[in-house]
C-alpha cells in the first residue's frame, strides 16, 4: 500500500467561503455525503487539529482526506510527526 501524503492545498478567502456555503447547500439538501466531502476541503483550524491529533492521531486525519495546511503552516511540517 503505498504511502499517504497530508493533503496541505491553502485555500484563499473567496475559495473559503464559496465552500462553505456548497457544503450548506448540500446539508439543507440533505446530501451528506457531498457535504462531508466538500468539509475535507476547508483547511482545518490548528486549534481544531491538535484536539483532533490528541483523538485519533496524524496518521487517522492524513487517511480522512483532511486538509491540514493551516496547521503545518502554523507549526511547521514536524508537527505531522509528532
């Protein structure tokens, strides 16, 4: 199997918010799974990320599809392996 990388694609403001409002779209429509897809896509929030790393590890988020930008970009690329 061969090995995952950490999804790290930055997302500007206007990208942000087009998203957002697509995966509200898709939740008043109740399609869930294009919903948690669309989610995966926003960068997830250091703070958010290190409760989520203390949860499940880096290894979990990196085979979830998370998009973990805003954290190496906050702390740096080690903290994918710690």
């Amino acid at each position: 199997m061969p090995e995952l990388k950490p999804i790290l694609t930055k997302v500007s403001d206007e990208e942000y918010k087009a998203l957002r409002a697509e995966a509200m779209l898709a939740l008043e429509n109740n399609q869930m799974d294009s919903y948690y897809s669309i989610l995966k896509k926003l960068p997830l929030s250091p703070l958010d990320a290190n409760d989520l790393k203390r949860l499940v590890g880096v290894q979990s988020m990196i085979e979830e599809g998370l998009n973990l930008s805003r954290v190496v970009e906050a702390y740096g690329a080690k903290w994918l392996t710690y």
